[in-house]
C-alpha cells in the first residue's frame, strides 16, 4: 500500500500472506512417502506410468524446500512478488511462502549508533565538537526497504545532519543570569530537541529513535585555550561578585547589632573607617594585617 508524497511514492507496511512453515514439513513429508513407494513399486516391476507420480512427487518436494525461511523474534521477512511489496511477516518461527516470491530480512531490533565528532559553530559563532549517542529501530519495514536506497546508512548521514542543526541553535555556555538554553547546561532539552530533529528526519525512512543525547561536547582546539581563560575570568568575577555582597551584608549586621546594643557611639567618620576596614578583611585575598592605633581619628 502506498499514496503519493511530494511526487514519490510512499510505502505503507502491511501484513504478508505466509504459510506455517511446520504444515509444509508435512507435506513434505507426505511427498517423500510417496516418492519412496513409487521407486519401490517400479522396483519390483509395476506399470511404467508410475515414474510420472514419482517425477511429480520430486519438483514439488524441490518447490517446497526453496520456500521456507526462519523468522526470529523482533526480525521481519519483506515479502515481493515479481517486484511489487506483498506485506511484511513479522511472525515468529518456521514459514513458508513460494518460490517466486522473494524475501528480505529487516532487522527490527534497537540499534545504537555513536556518531563521530562533529565540528559545528554553536549559536555564537564559536567552532565546537560534538559527538552524540542515538538508539534507533525500524518502525515500517515497507518504507526502510523501498523509500530509502539503504536506510543504515541513511540514519548515519541523517544523525549528522541533526546533530549540526540542533548544535547551531544554542550557544555553547552562558555565564550570564538569564535563563537560557545552553549546549553545556541543558542536557535534558538538547536531548530532547535532538531526538525530536532524528524523528522528523527519520520518519521517511521508517525509523524512529528511542533515545538520544550528546556524549562529547567542548571547544574546538584552536579556541579551547581562550575560552577556558574566559570562563575562568567569568567564574572569578562572579565569584567575587557573591563574596562583596555577602561582605556588605555582614558589615551591615555588624553596624545595626553595636548601635541596638549601645557598645559603642560611632558617628559617620568612624563608621566609614569600620566600614572600610571590615570589606578589607572580608574580601582580601591574604590575611589581614593588625594594625595598632595609639591616637585617634581626628589626630
């Protein structure tokens, strides 16, 4: 079955007419029989006319014998009849169809695929490598056949393709607060995306794909070593941004704790001298040096 897609026929799958391979070990059988008792008769000199059965008993056995095939449980034998798709059998154990009809195996089964890594440009422009992990199985036999010229190889060119185009839809890292996708950050969405992207790309070719997500992501060498001062540098000042302002609070509880207690009157000179003195301590690098006062602030 079939309907027509921007101007290329597209295949449906649908069941095969098959035969229970066991029913023509039977017959078989039964034909094995009766070769045997013509041999045996014309042996012991019954009427010529026998060889005719006995002939006919021999084509049909080799007819029979060259229809049967195995199928194995998450395995599917495409049926053709003179070039035309005649169903799928998707049962399992012995079948059996004619001898003119031909038949192909298609492997219906999870497949995982690691795709090479792949350098792309992410939403910035910055050159990245990434590689990624898809697992995929053959959802319609009839499409994976006839719609593609090898859909194994068509689902390695296309996993490229898709991992380019989600790649270059988000930038790399953000060390900004917005909330933004990232490559770095949003594994679960990148994921999500990618996977949705195969499916779209896939669904052509009969294939659907379970699961995906990147395996491998980074910087391309030529800028891996600027990007990792960069975010060095962003991770510093961020660092020291939290650092200030936990200072400044602490400063500030520190004022408002000695005026409500009344330990000591501080007008705005000496509170800016305690103010600057506490954000060195707080925030310096190195341990504060004590120094002794032995006058005033106004001398």
């Amino acid at each position: 079955m079939s309907d027509s897609n921007r101007g290329m026929t597209v295949s449906r799958e649908m069941p095969a007419s098959t035969f229970n391979g066991y029913t023509m070990l039977l017959i078989m059988l039964g034909l094995t029989a009766i070769g045997g008792w013509c041999i045996a008769a014309l042996k012991g000199g019954a009427d010529p006319v026998l060889v005719l059965p006995l002939a006919l008993c021999i084509l049909f056995f080799v007819l029979v014998l060259a229809g049967f095939y195995m199928v194995q449980p998450n395995q599917a034998y495409v049926i053709t009849q003179f070039g035309a798709y005649r169903g799928t059998d998707r049962t399992q154990g012995l079948r059996w169809v004619w001898f003119w009809q031909g038949r192909r195996k298609i492997n219906v089964r999870a497949h995982n695929v690691h795709s090479e890594r792949v350098k792309i440009n992410d939403l910035r422009g910055n050159p990245i490598e990434v590689a990624c992990n898809v697992v995929w199985r053959v959802q319609d036999t009839a499409q994976a056949s006839f719609d593609v010229d090898d859909y194994r190889e068509f689902v390695n060119i296309q996993i490229e393709a898709g991992l380019r185009t989600v790649g270059a839809r988000h930038p790399y890292d953000d060390m900004s607060d917005d909330d933004k996708t990232t490559l770095r950050g949003s594994a679960d969405v990148i994921s999500s995306e990618l996977q949705a992207e195969l499916n779209d790309r896939l669904k052509v070719a009969g294939i659907i794909v379970d699961e995906a997500g990147l395996t491998h992501l980074a910087y391309a060498p030529e800028i891996a070593g600027a990007m990792l001062r960069r975010q060095q540098a962003e991770a510093v000042i961020a660092a020291r941004t939290k650092l200030v302002m936990g200072a400044v609070g602490m400063v500030e509880d520190a004022l408002v704790k000695l005026a409500e207690d009344g330990i000591v009157d501080l007008d705005d000179e000496r509170k800016a001298a305690m103010v600057s003195n506490l954000m060195v301590v707080l925030c310096g690098d190195r341990e504060a040096q004590p120094v002794v006062n032995t006058g005033t602030l106004y001398q």
